[in-house]
C-alpha cells in the first residue's frame, strides 16, 4: 500500500489536475483517491450550506461521500473518470480534520493505494509521497501550506523556470527555502502531469520499503 498526498499554497492551483493526472497514469496503482475540504465558520461539512448548527453539534462536525458519477462535473468525478477505483469526498469543519481521522484511517487501510488531495492531512499521516503545487500567480499562500512545505518531496511549479525557486521569494512573507534543493517540475497548463512527474512517482512508490504497508497498518491501528 502507498499512499500519496498533493498539496497546493492556495486554491485554484491545479491541485486536483495533478491528482486525476496521476490517477490516469498510474491506473494499475487501483487508487482510492479522496478529496478533503474544510469549511469556515458558519458551513455546514453535510452540504457545504450555510447553517446555524451549533459547534458541539458533532454530527455535523464531519461528512464523508463517495462519488458514484463519472461526469467530471465534479473533482471527485474527475478522480473516478481518470481510472480511481473509488473516490470520496471528505468535508470537515475549519480545524476539526481530527474527528474525521478514525474514519479516514479506516478508509485508507481497506485501499490498495491511496492519494489524497490535501495540506492539513500531512498533519496526522505520513505518506509515501508528498507533493506542492506552486502557482506564483496565485498570490495566496495558506497557513496549511506553508506549515508543511518542508515535508514535501518535490514541487509543481506553473510558471516560472525551476531556476526561479533560488532567486527572490515568490511570495512575499514566504520563504521557500525548506524545499531548496528538492525536484522542481515545471508544468504549463491544462498539462499538469508531465512524463518526468510520472516517472518521479512511480520511481519513489517502488522503492517503498517493504515494511511500510505494515508501518501504516500500525498507523492506522489494524
């Protein structure tokens, strides 16, 4: 089992281009992919609506759903028309990703492979691969991002040359020196997954030592 999770500093960076384009090409993997979401105040994690619930209403505190539709119309869509065996939707009040973790675990000890499109997770797990989607015409930088940056394997950088990473800070207040020296892989959309990004993964999954299925099972307490 590996598990692999993509990061991005903001929304709207192409996070979830890259998870569907690993998913289709990496279709043999039989991927779990899972979409994570955390809503600000006043949201309910059901339906993404605004509500009244109150904060110890802890029904309301999490959601989970799992995507039947291969439209594309939505990401997780996306995920199961890119070959993902399953893909689930996972909404969480801003802050309580905690209260769904048990069930998260769960989910992933009963998948052959995992990806997951998320920062806040890297909180909870350690995957075999960690990924940052870097747009620097996005001038957004989320906390979330920002407080995991040095756990990242490599980045994917829209835009600039991978050069640009060692010049002048992209982002003001945002140092991107934690991943200095790391695989940069520069992408022009809509092709958010390269050739070279592909063959990096598939490299990195199959030098997973073979105890870390065991590692997270452990992880997961099964």
């Amino acid at each position: 089992m590996a598990i692999v999770v993509i990061g991005g500093h903001s929304r709207s960076v192409g996070k979830t281009s890259v998870v569907a384009g690993l998913i289709a090409a990496l279709r043999e993997r039989e991927w779990t992919a899972i979409k994570l979401t955390q809503y600000g105040h006043g949201i309910c994690s059901r339906d993404g609506q605004p509500c009244d619930c109150a904060v110890e209403d802890q029904e309301h505190s999490y959601a989970f759903t799992e995507e039947a539709e291969r439209s594309g119309e939505t990401d997780t869509s996306r995920f199961l028309l890119a070959g993902a065996r399953r893909a689930l939707w996972v909404r969480t009040r801003q802050g309580n990703l905690a209260e769904a973790m048990p069930r998260l675990r769960r989910e992933l000890a009963r998948s052959e492979n995992a990806i997951l499109e998320s920062n806040s997770v890297i909180r909870f797990i350690r995957p075999d691969l960690y990924l940052v989607v870097l747009d620097p015409a996005n001038p957004d930088f989320k906390p979330s991002a920002r407080a995991f940056l040095d756990r990242a394997d490599a980045a994917i950088l829209d835009g600039p040359p991978a050069g640009a990473l060692e010049m002048a800070p992209l982002w003001q207040g945002v140092s991107l020196q934690p991943i200095a020296g790391r695989p940069v892989f520069r992408v022009r959309p809509p092709q958010y997954v390269t050739p070279e990004i592909v063959a990096f993964v598939r490299e990195r999954l199959q030098a997973t030592p073979t105890g870390e299925t065991q590692r997270h099972r452990e992880g997961f307490g099964i």
